[in-house]
C-alpha cells in the first residue's frame, strides 16, 4: 500500500459492508475489513446514515484493538441539524456507536449549496468545530460533496477545511467538483478523497460491449476497474480512492493496484483509451455536450451542462441514474437551477462551440428528468436539506 498526505491511497468504503437477509454479515465483513487491514488499508468512511455502519465499524474495531492503528471518518447529518443543541446530539451519538472518544476525521454530509454552509454557521458551527478539535474530539474536519463545480469552491473557500470528499471518476471529469475542484483544493493543500470511482459500479457493469471489447484487447490487461482506479491515482491531487469492497478478492485486487501505481504514470496512450472508452460510452447521450461552460452563466442560473450531463447519464447508464444525480446536483439548491427556469433568450446559443440547440434540448431534459412523481420529491427534498 502506498499513502498520499498520510493516508493510505485506497480507503474503504463502508456504506454498503457485505450483508445477509438484509443485515450486516458480521463474521464476513469482519474478515474483508481485517484483511483490507493486513494489506494496508488505514482509512474507513462511514455516514451517521448508512444503516448499520457505524455500529458495526465501532464493534469490529473494538474488538480487535484497531482504533489508534486507523482513520476513522464520519459525517455529520447537517441536514437533519436544526440548531446547536442538534450538532452535540448527532456527534455524541456516532461516537457511542463507534465505540470511540474521538473521530479522525469529521465530515458535513452531502453538501449541495452554500446556502447549506450559511444555516449552519449562523447556527454556530464554526464555534462548535473549534471546541470540538479543542478537546481532541474531532481531528481534521472537511465536507461531502454532491453539486456543482461553481457551489464546490465557494464551500471550499469558506472556512480552513483540512478534508473534502467529492464525486470524481473519468466520467465526472467536467461535472460534480470536476477536475477544477479537485485541483483546486490540492493547490490549497487540502486533501480530497474520492467516493464513486466506478460511478457506483456502472464503469464496470454497464459498460458498453464497444467499451468492454476495447479493454479486453488493450495489452496492459487492465481490468475496468483498474482503468478507473489507475485514471483517478494518476493525478496528485487525488489523496485516497474509496471502494465498497466485500470480497476477499476485491480487496487483494484494489490494494495491488494501490500498490503498483503513481502519479503522471499514464502516458498519452493511456489517456487515449479512456477519451475512446468514454466516447463509447457517449455514443448512447442526447446532447453532444462536453462541459465546456462556454454557455453559462446564464442569466437565469440555469445549470446548463449540469443538467445536460444528468440527461445524458439517463441514456448511457439508466434513467434511474441520470434522474437520482439531477436530484442531487440541481434539484437541492436554494437557488431554482432546473430548466424550467430558462426564459428562452438564447444568449447561451450564441457561445455554444458545438452550436448546440440548447433552449430545445433543455425543454427535453426537463420532461425526461422530472417526471411528476420526481417534481413532488424535489419539492419535498428541498425543504428537508434546505430547510432555515
């Protein structure tokens, strides 16, 4: 295993440990965590939300005098936060289920807007981090990211963070943080680590037969995966690669990498295979959009390439996936970013490189991502992530 800025470069992933009838298989999961363990993995991601987790985490740690040999990460529910009292209440609860007097690193969860970052500081949570690091309770303290790029580094520039976690694959090379946020934040020293490398599986399991064919004859003998993984370690500001592993098997092959890889390693051949793997997997999209954000701003603060990018996902991977990320990156602002904000007045038409008919193509997006039940859960999604 080798380790950027002090942690191990592959971290493991713990929203989804390996389950049986619908619970944590403990002595199972128990297992891939002591053998992610034994070959070098120090770093652990769990959520006040994902079912089960932090339990299991608190016990298996406990139980085999794990905790000053590892990084514990965990995030703070700021969304279900409605005053002071409510920070105390959250982080007195994940320490109990963590078993522990303190968390290594400590993270606002899923962070979409900066109005989020605005309720809860007039709430108090600067003071309430300083007292906390004060006391050794909490380590480095850093955010969870799911937005835009723009929404990414006004978070970013808002208070000294000493961690991020972003959404970053090859895929959301020019969406989510993107390639700017991750630098950026590399250039303020910040470390950023990265969760959804495989876009939850689907650069491996819904890959295009193009695509699959174009790894299977590429001398290196990479597998999917290992492209993504190898991509993404390529660049210095990426610190640790998070991965839901639940195989023995998982484990060992991601640590191998983890192992094997540096950063500028990838050549121009390599960088040529996934621009081809990535058209591939485009050659299904709706709108020829690269993310460029010649078009914007717009005047309304419609986020074009957003949700150009959000459409595309609902033909290249499901309509499921494409729906579920505009919910996340659009859907939850303060301020209206959908389509149905534009006005028509064709300013982005008139920068668009590829010429794009873009107040067409919005109105498209529009009524593919927000069918009506999705219009009813974004309305209620707002109120309850935006809510103060």
């Amino acid at each position: 295993m080798q380790y950027r800025n002090g942690f191990s470069m592959l971290g493991y992933g713990c929203m989804r440990f390996t389950s049986k009838g619908g619970k944590i298989d403990y002595e199972k999961a128990e297992a891939e965590v002591l053998k992610a363990y034994e070959l070098g993995v120090t770093y652990f991601d769990t959520a006040y939300i994902y079912p089960g987790s932090e339990e299991f985490l608190g016990k298996c740690v406990e139980k085999n005098g794990l905790r000053d040999k590892i990084t514990i990460a965990t995030k703070l529910p700021q969304y279900m936060v409605r005053n002071r009292d409510g920070l105390d209440k959250y982080f007195d609860e994940e320490l109990r289920r963590l078993r522990t007097d303190h968390i290594d690193v400590y993270l606002l969860h899923h962070m979409t807007d900066y109005s989020q970052w605005e309720r809860l500081s007039a709430l108090g949570i600067r003071e309430w981090i300083e007292e906390k690091k004060a006391t050794g309770q909490i380590g480095k303290i850093g955010f969870s990211f799911h937005g835009n790029t723009e929404m990414f580094l006004k978070i970013l520039n808002a208070y000294d963070w000493e961690m991020c976690l972003v959404q970053y694959n090859y895929m959301d090379e020019n969406s989510q943080a993107g390639r700017k946020g991750v630098e950026t934040a590399y250039e303020k020293g910040i470390p950023v680590m990265i969760m959804e490398p495989l876009r939850g599986g689907k650069l491996v399991d819904l890959l295009p037969s193009g695509a699959k064919k174009k790894i299977s004859e590429d001398p290196h003998g990479w597998s999917p995966a290992e492209w993504a993984f190898r991509w993404l370690w390529d660049q210095p500001g990426v610190t640790c690669v998070l991965s839901g592993m639940n195989s023995i098997e998982m484990i060992e092959e991601n640590c191998r990498i983890a192992s094997e890889v540096s950063a500028g390693s990838f050549g121009d051949s390599e960088k040529a295979v996934i621009e081809e793997i990535k058209a591939l997997i485009n050659a299904n999209t709706r709108v020829n959009c690269t993310g460029c954000r010649y078009c914007m701003p717009c005047p309304k603060g419609v986020d074009i390439p957003g949700i150009f990018s959000c459409y595309n996902h609902m033909y290249s991977e499901s309509k499921g996936s494409g729906r579920q990320e505009y919910f996340q990156t659009i859907a939850l602002r303060r301020e209206a970013a959908g389509a149905s904000a534009c006005v028509g007045c064709g300013k982005c038409e008139q920068h668009c490189p590829q010429s794009l008919p873009i107040r067409e193509k919005l109105k498209e997006a529009d009524k593919a991502l927000l069918p009506w039940y999705y219009r009813i859960g974004a309305a209620v999604g707002r109120k309850l992530m935006l809510k103060g």
